[in-house]
C-alpha cells in the first residue's frame, strides 16, 4: 500500500471515529442505565429494551449503472452485483417521568461489509433522544435530537463514488388547543447534511425548516387545515461567482390546505394540496412555483388484511442547465395480509414518472433535450414479518425494480433480496 493511501486510510479513520463518539456514547450510557440498577426507572411503564440484529443482502445492480455501461470500467468487476451482511447493536427506551413526560432514546451502531466493492465497507450509526413534552391539558410537543452516519443511495449517480454521509437534525415543536375544535402547532427543524468525500461536498446543506398549523377538529375527530413552511436553505461549498450555473443559498414557501377524515367505517383518507415557492440569492432566473399533492387512503378490508394507497406529485430542486426543479408523481398501493399475530405478509406496488421541469434561462438547444432525462420507475416488491417468540423476529424482503429513460445511462434493471433477524433482550 502506498504511503498516500495509507494516510488516506488514517485520515478517514479519524473521522469516523470523532463523528463515532457522539453515538457510542449515547448506546454506552442507555446501556449503563440497564446495567446499573442504581439508576434504573422505576415507572411500570418505562421500557428499556437492548437488542442485536444481523442482516444479509443480495443486490444485482447495487450502484444503479445504466444498460449500457460496462461495469468492468467503472468498477474492476465483471458483475453488477453485490451482497451487503450488517450486524447492528443497539437499544430503544421510553421513560416516564412527572407523570407525563416522556424521554425516548433509539440509539444503534452498525457494521456492513460488501462482498465485492470491499472499499465500500463502512460503520454507521442512528441515534436520536426525544423529549414528548405535556404541559397542563392544552400544551404539547417535543424537542430532540438526531444523528445519522449512512451510505446514501446510488440511483442518481449511477456510478462508483464516495458516497457516506453524515445526518444531523435538531427540531423542536409545540401545540396549543385553543379550543376543542381548534389547535395551533408550530415547529422548528435545523438538518445539517455533511458528505465525506471531496467529490460529494458541493452537496453539503444546511436546511432551516420553520412549520405553522391551524386545524379544526370535528367531533367525530377529522380534521381540516392550513399549513405553512418556511425553509432557508445553504450549501457552504459551493463558492458563488459570476459565472455560476447553481445557487449556494435558496428560500421556499409551502403553503398547503390539510385534510384527515374518516370516509367509513374502516376508511380513513388524509392528504394535502398547495403550492411551493423556491426562490435563489442569486440567480433569480432558476426561481420556481409549482402545485404539490398527496392523498393516501388505509383500508381495513377485514380482519387480516389492510389496503394501502398513497396517490402524490412532490417537486425538490434541481441543480443541471437544463431544468430548475424535478417533479416526481406517481401511486403506491400496499396490500398487506396478517395470517397470525406473528407472521404478516406485504406486496408493495409502485409507479412513478420523474421530470425535470423549469426554465433555467441558459442555452435554448439544451432546454430542447429537456426530457432527455425523464425516467419512469416500476417497483414490485414483498415483504415478510415473523415473530416466532416476542423477543425474536425475521424479517424477509424481495424486490424488483425497472427504470426506463431515454439516456441508456439511467436506464437500469435491480433485483434484490434480504433476510434479517433481531433478538431484543
């Protein structure tokens, strides 16, 4: 190994380590609390509940590599293939405290190997504190913590790169029923995302999330409302010049008409409609105003079997020259049939149709080719519950996934499949 790579290896070691602290300390400490008596809760409704799992899974196309891409010249592989095995170590606990406070702690670490892009093999970490706040019998709300270390997904870059990142989010929220038929919430969530690699950090953000509510509530318990977001938005890497593409700093507006209700006796339809407003710091010319929607309707078809729709069209920003926001619409229906109280069986189903929409204001001829990139992903999937013992479950899932576009370098067939077990003590 060569001395640069070996720093390389030494420096990136360090980094998993400063961000792996703050995560093991938090398992450590819920793991003391089981430990030690002495500080044990004493509420007969307080849980502390460490467990173990361990996970393997075969993907075919783990990095999302188009029909027509060679995966020995991007990879040094003969295959497209991959099979991930994670073991995870973690704890979950819910206490009660003065009454009706509670402090909840879901803290896990995990190891993940890859069988043939070995250099992908990475430790991550998923760790939150949340504090469900009660204050006389009109306040509530909750304030916590977040911290993730992940491997991000692969089916836009559609190549081999660097891809860890690092997840913080800080939020807060409180609500105030002002009234038996009216209550008021507002919220706060700062999302710090952070990549490792240097290829990746232009997409570091920082994202401030401001949210009010108004609802009426019937009687009967449906309620309708009126939302609105706030977020500010920066990517700190990217340096602002004159002959910049892309913005580094971006406000959005949501507003939006809220709706839950039950449309029978075991329907319940709940969704939105409004519109999104994003406008840049600098370039004015990739502001964008669009509509947004989403209705999902839950069956009770009879005892053991449910019915799930989610019918939406949602928008996020877009940074190439060719379209100032992605539009991505489509259904998602999930019939799911519970055999037994230990064994339920899904079949998850899903269309989707992605755009890339807007006028950036550059080079008409490449405005001409904006569909280019248009894809249509197909999804058919199960999924598999089981818990033979109440300290025991398996899990198993299959899935299929093919997405057509008229660039062959976004056109991909994926197949996987997985089987997991976690043992709670």
């Amino acid at each position: 190994m060569s001395t640069s790579s070996k720093n390389k290896g030494h420096l990136v070691s360090r980094k998993v380590k400063k961000k792996l602290q703050g995560a093991i300390e938090i398992v450590i400490l819920s793991g003391y609390i089981v430990g030690n008596n002495t500080y044990a809760a004493s509420s007969p409704d307080d849980t502390i509940n460490p467990y173990v799992a361990s996970s393997i899974l075969y993907d075919s196309n783990f990095l999302r590599l188009g029909k027509n891409v060679n995966p020995l010249l991007v990879t040094g592989k003969n295959t497209t293939s991959e099979i991930i095995k994670t073991v995870t170590a973690g704890v979950n606990a819910d206490w009660q405290f003065f009454s009706r406070q509670h402090f909840l702690i879901n803290a896990n670490v995990n190891q993940n190997w890859f069988q043939n892009l070995t250099g992908l093999d990475y430790t991550g970490w998923n760790t939150e504190a949340k504090w469900n706040w009660v204050a006389g019998n009109y306040l509530s709300g909750n304030l916590g913590y977040k911290n993730q270390e992940t491997m991000g997904s692969f089916s836009q870059l559609n190549g081999l790169v660097s891809n860890m990142l690092n997840t913080q989010s800080y939020y807060g929220s409180g609500g105030y029923l002002f009234h038996p038929s009216g209550k008021v919430s507002v919220g706060f969530t700062r999302t710090d995302t952070v990549y490792d690699s240097i290829t990746r950090r232009a997409s570091n953000s920082i994202l401030d999330d401001y949210q009010i509510n108004l609802q009426y509530i019937k009687p009967t318990g449906d309620t309708i409302g009126l939302r609105f977001i706030l977020e500010n938005g920066q990517y700190p890497q990217r340096e602002y010049t004159s002959t910049s593409t892309i913005d580094n700093s971006f406000t959005s507006y949501n507003y939006a008409l809220t709706s839950s209700y039950q449309a029978l006796e075991k329907i319940k339809v709940d969704g939105y409609a409004g519109i999104i407003q994003q406008n840049y710091v600098h370039l004015s010319v990739r502001d964008f105003t669009t509509w947004i929607a989403q209705i999902g309707l839950d069956w009770a078809m009879t005892e053991k079997t449910s019915m799930n729709l989610l019918v939406a069209r949602n928008v996020m920003q877009s940074t190439n020259l060719y379209a100032t926001f992605q539009s991505t619409q489509g259904v998602t229906l999930k019939p799911t049939w519970k055999a037994t109280p230990k064994f339920a069986l899904s079949l998850p189903l899903s269309y989707q149709q992605i755009q890339y929409l807007g006028n950036t204001g550059f080079d008409a001829a490449i405005l001409q080719n904006q569909d280019y990139n248009d894809y249509t992903s197909s999804r058919v999937g199960m999924t598999m519950s089981y818990q033979p013992l109440d300290n025991l479950s398996i899990g198993g899932q299959l899935n299929y996934e093919k997405r057509d576009s008229q660039n062959l370098n976004r056109s991909f067939v994926d197949e996987s499949a997985g089987l997991n077990i976690q043992a709670k003590f």
